[in-house]
C-alpha cells in the first residue's frame, strides 16, 4: 500500500507539525525583516526580492530542524534545489530594482489604503507573502521528512525542474539584455524564449514548483497528495494572481502588445507565430 495512507509508521508526523512552527518563523521573519528595510528605504518593492529569500529560509530551517526524521538525500535535494531557485530569484530581482523608486503595483495598493499606510503594507503585502511562502512550501517540508530513499519519481521532478529553472534564468537574462539596448526602447520582447511564450520566466516558475512537488511525491511521501494545493496556489499565482493576468493588463495599451500577444502563446510555450494556447 502507497504510504501516501496517513499515519504511515515510517513519517514524523509529531516532528513535521513542530516543523510547521519553525518554517512558520522562518517565513515571517524574513518578511518582518524586509518590512523594517523598506521603512528604511521607504520603498516597499524590496519585498519582491524577499518572497525568494522566503522560501530559500523555509527550506534551510527545515533540513536543519528534520535531521533526525528524514532520509538525508532527499533532505538535502529538496534543500539545495529551493535555495538555489529563490536566491537567484532574489538577486535577479533586486539588480533589476537597483537605483528605481516605488514599484507602481504598491503605489496603487498603498493608495487604497483606509487607514495608515505602513500598517496596511504589513498586513496586506507582508504577511500575505509570508503566508504564501510558507503555504506554497509545504511539499518541501514533507519531502525533509520522508524516511524512504530517492527514488524514479525523486529524478524526474529534479529534471522539471531544472528544465523550469532555464526557462527562467534565460528568459530573465534575455529580457534584462534587450532591455539593456537604448535601441529597443518602447518595443515590445519578442525574441528567444519570449518568441515561444509571453511569460518564459512564469512557466519556469509553474515548472520548478510542479517538479519539487514531484520530489515530495517520490516514494509515497504521506500527505503529498493534500500538498498539491502548493503548486495549484502557485500556478493561480502565475497565471490568474500578481503574475500573468496583472503584468498583462499593464501591458495592453503598449504600443505593439496586441499583436504581439495574438502570435504568441500566453503561457505555454508554442512555435512562434502559431499563436498558441493563452
């Protein structure tokens, strides 16, 4: 029988629920953190940069706190793979923001704002994050705590994510150096990766998350059933949340975005000029 049956004598389940607490802390201390930077700075945008930092904190508290409950590999494999996902996401992040004011996304939400600004920030922006981090993070506090070894399913999530990873790494360096050219100012990226998908570093992200969530799978890890709620958070996120649908309402009335958007796949990547799913 699949240990994904709760109460699998071989899962911690007394530890994992501990581990929610640490992971918990993990998550909001870095956004509390954050928090006091951008009062500092008086720009709320660094808090972009966190959400990776975020996850990177939940997936390192967590291998330390489950050393004696789960498999060391599979602890170690998840661990690696998060850290390395969100700290290149953060810095990607914050060289991209380096030397700009307010993101207007904060701008219009702060404005909105019914009473003080700073408090509505923290709970609206901050521990709204936290809270997602630590949501989406489930599947790698599970794995930390599976006591069985890698296995077929383990290697296969791996690659989804590596591949997502690329996708996101080289979209990300595609835009920054298009964007780079005084040239190309005012026109719409079309090339590389973003010839095949609007949102190449999107899909990447939708990838990385389905692949760890197949990493918590391996084995029959008890509850990785329950725990796809993270990445269906995390696909919302990208493709209906802050992602997709809000960087797309931003773009339309760009001079070029219809077109470009009529003869590029929305999402998934397609061959470019086919049009593709949306």
């Amino acid at each position: 029988m699949s240990a994904l049956a709760a109460g699998d004598p071989g899962f911690d389940w007394q530890a994992f629920a501990g581990g929610l607490g640490w992971s918990a802390t993990a998550a909001f201390g870095v956004m509390l953190a954050t928090f006091a930077v951008a009062l500092r700075k008086g720009v709320h945008r660094v808090v972009d940069s966190a959400w990776g930092i975020g996850f990177a904190a939940v997936a390192l508290v967590t291998c330390a706190v489950s050393a004696d409950s789960g498999d060391t590999g599979r602890r170690v494999l998840v661990t690696v793979l998060t850290a390395a996902w969100g700290l290149r996401l953060a810095v990607h992040i914050a060289r991209r923001g380096r030397g700009h004011g307010e993101d207007p996304r904060y701008e219009r939400l702060l404005a909105k704002a019914p009473g003080s600004r700073t408090w509505y920030a923290l709970r609206t922006v901050y521990c709204l994050q936290g809270a997602l981090v630590w949501l989406v993070s489930l599947p790698v506090q599970a794995a930390s705590y599976a006591p069985g070894p890698l296995g077929v399913l383990a290697w296969a999530g791996t690659a989804v994510w590596a591949v997502g990873l690329c996708f996101e790494a080289v979209g990300d360096a595609q835009l920054t150096r298009f964007k780079a050219d005084p040239g190309h100012r005012g026109r719409i990226m079309d090339r590389g990766l973003w010839a095949w998908t609007r949102h190449p570093n999107y899909f990447g992200d939708f990838l990385v998350w389905w692949g760890l969530y197949l990493v918590a799978c391996d084995a029959g890890v008890p509850g990785a059933a329950a725990g796809a709620v993270s990445p269906l958070v995390m696909t919302f996120l990208l493709t209906r949340g802050s992602g997709k649908a809000l960087l797309e309402r931003h773009m339309a009335g760009r001079p070029g975005y219809a077109e470009y958007a009529a003869r590029t796949s929305g999402f998934f990547p397609w061959p470019p000029g086919r049009g593709g799913p949306t």
